[in-house]
C-alpha cells in the first residue's frame, strides 16, 4: 500500500506524475510571449522591474513576441516534438512579465487566440497578485470549467522586508489575498519562491514552509538565486556580496529535503531549481548540473534517509 497521499512512490507530489494521473500521457508546457508588461516597469509602481528580473534568460528562442500567439505555439511544438516525440497535447504557458496585466477584453483575445489550437488543453497564467481583480478571476473561473487553468503567482518569499529589498512592489498579504480570491473560484493556483533573496537566512527561508503550506496552493515552484547579468541585483551583488547566501549543490540538496518536510503534501511540486543560459549568469551556481540530475540526487538522498514531503507538516495554521 503507498504510504504518501498523492499516487506514486516517489517521496514527493510530483507534477510529472500528478498529469500523467490527470492526463493518461505527459503533457508539456509551451512558453509564450503575448507582449504584455509588468506594472513595476511601466511607471505605475516603478520603472526599475525587480532587481532580479531579466526574462530573457529563461524565454526559449521560439518565444518571440513579434510573431502571433498560435504562430508560437506552432513554432514550440516543432522545438519540443523532437524530445518529447509522445506528446500530443500541451498547455499554453504565458510566462513573460504580467500576464493579467492587461483590460479584459486583451485578456480574452489573448487567451483565446492560444485555446482556439487544436492541441493546447488549457493555460498556465504567469503573473503578479497586483495585476488581477473580481472581473478576471470570473473570466478565468468560466474559462477554467472547460480548460486547465493554471494561474501562477510570483511569491518570490514571504517575508515584507525581503520584498522590498528586491524592489517587488507589492506585499505579501497582497499575495495571500489574490492566491484566496483565485483559490475559492476553483481556479488552481502555482507560486513561486525564491531561496537565498538578500535579507533572509536560512531559518527565515525554512519558516517559510508553514507559511506557504497554509495557503490553498495547487502547485509550487522553488528556485535557488541567480544573479543574472544586467540586473541591479547584479550591482548589488557586485557592491555587497556578503549579503547574499549562495547554496552549494549538497547544502541546496539538504535545505530543500528539510523544507519539503514541514511542506503541504498536497501541494504538486513542478521545480527544485532554476536553471538559465551561462551566458547569463554571473555569479556563484551549480556549475554545470543539470536540473534532471538535481532531481535525481534529491530523490535518492530522500529515499535513502526514508523521509517524504509533508513528514513533519503540521496543519494547525
């Protein structure tokens, strides 16, 4: 019989597993770029983004705005068709900057330009908890009785502090609100961290677990930092970097297994790490591991010291 909540014997909820129980098959991820931007940029908050932002680091190459929405799904089957050669449906992920940050009526062409593709299956909405509110949370509810509806939030931490040192512009009770509201509309909702932002040790980033576990989160992503060229973080790395906490690869390894302990076990989780062109990249990293093996090495240290996520979560919040 299997000893964890979710259906699989890995030691954590994957998401790999939890589409293929969904789905039947694998279902893959095409990232799109709709052309819109980020009220952090455009002068409503700031005009400075936050300091660690610079999408073009993770924007793969058939990801162009110029061209249509179908023009790039098309254009991200044929990338993807000849790794994953089984998959036959997908999902449209609008990844580049705020993707609620637009009227309704955008919204709507935009979205529905992506789903009128035969083989995309539904929609994975990255975005801000300032860029949404009761009218495009009702669409994507009506949306969401027909599609896959994924939204995703940029948590980045939980910490107010943190969030302004990063130049966010917005804060967490923000954040908790709009995962709330989109939550209690059957929406699923994704989040995202980020572990080793300045002003956070590693006691604030593990508390974290209890905080996040709270929310009614479908899936999560966690990233380690990465200081990536032409950022202010990047200036500000190069100014201080002792204010900065860089993971080695079997500290990350630890760090995470110890969080995903106190973590939900509900929660589906996508990523372990974030992984960027090394063109990009410019300060300290795991060197040339790639995310697949990351996984790998979690895995095995998880099984091997018989531990799960959710282990010690307490739901008492």
């Amino acid at each position: 019989m299997n000893k964890y909540l979710w259906d699989s014997d890995r030691p954590f909820n994957a998401y790999s597993n939890y589409m293929k129980k969904v789905y039947g098959k694998r279902i893959q991820k095409l990232s799109i770029d709709a052309g819109f931007t980020c009220p952090n940029r455009d002068g409503t908050i700031s005009k400075n983004g936050c300091s660690f932002c610079l999408n073009d680091a993770f924007n793969p190459s058939y990801c162009q705005r110029h061209q249509s929405i179908y023009q790039q799904i098309e254009e991200g089957i044929k990338f993807h068709s000849w790794r994953y050669k089984k998959v036959e449906k997908y999902l449209a992920y609008f990844q580049a900057y705020s993707n609620t940050y637009a009227s309704i009526d955008i919204l709507k062409q935009r979205y529905e330009e992506a789903l009128s593709h035969e083989k995309i299956i539904g929609l994975v909405i990255g975005t801000r908890p300032d860029c949404v509110d009761d009218e495009k949370l009702d669409y994507l509810q009506m949306l969401s009785e027909k599609y896959e509806i994924i939204v995703e939030y940029g948590i980045e931490s939980c910490y107010d502090k943190t969030l302004k040192a990063i130049n966010r512009g917005h804060t967490f009770s923000q954040t908790a609100k709009a995962i709330e509201q989109t939550s209690k509309r059957g929406i699923r909702v994704g989040g995202h961290i980020i572990f080793g932002l300045p002003t956070e040790t590693i006691d604030d980033m593990n508390k974290q677990a209890d905080i996040l576990s709270s929310l009614p989160l479908h899936t999560i992503k966690f990233h380690q930092l990465q200081i990536l060229k032409n950022t202010k973080m990047m200036e500000e790395y190069n100014n201080n970097p002792n204010a900065f906490h860089f993971f080695s690869f079997q500290e990350y390894k630890n760090f995470i297994i110890s969080f995903l302990e106190k973590l939900n076990p509900n929660f589906v989780i996508e990523r372990f790490t974030s992984e960027v062109p090394p063109r990009y990249n410019c300060g300290p990293s795991f060197g040339t591991i790639r995310n697949e093996t990351i996984v790998e090495e979690i895995e095995k240290q998880m099984i091997e010291t018989n531990t799960y996520q959710g282990k010690y979560y307490k739901n008492n919040l």
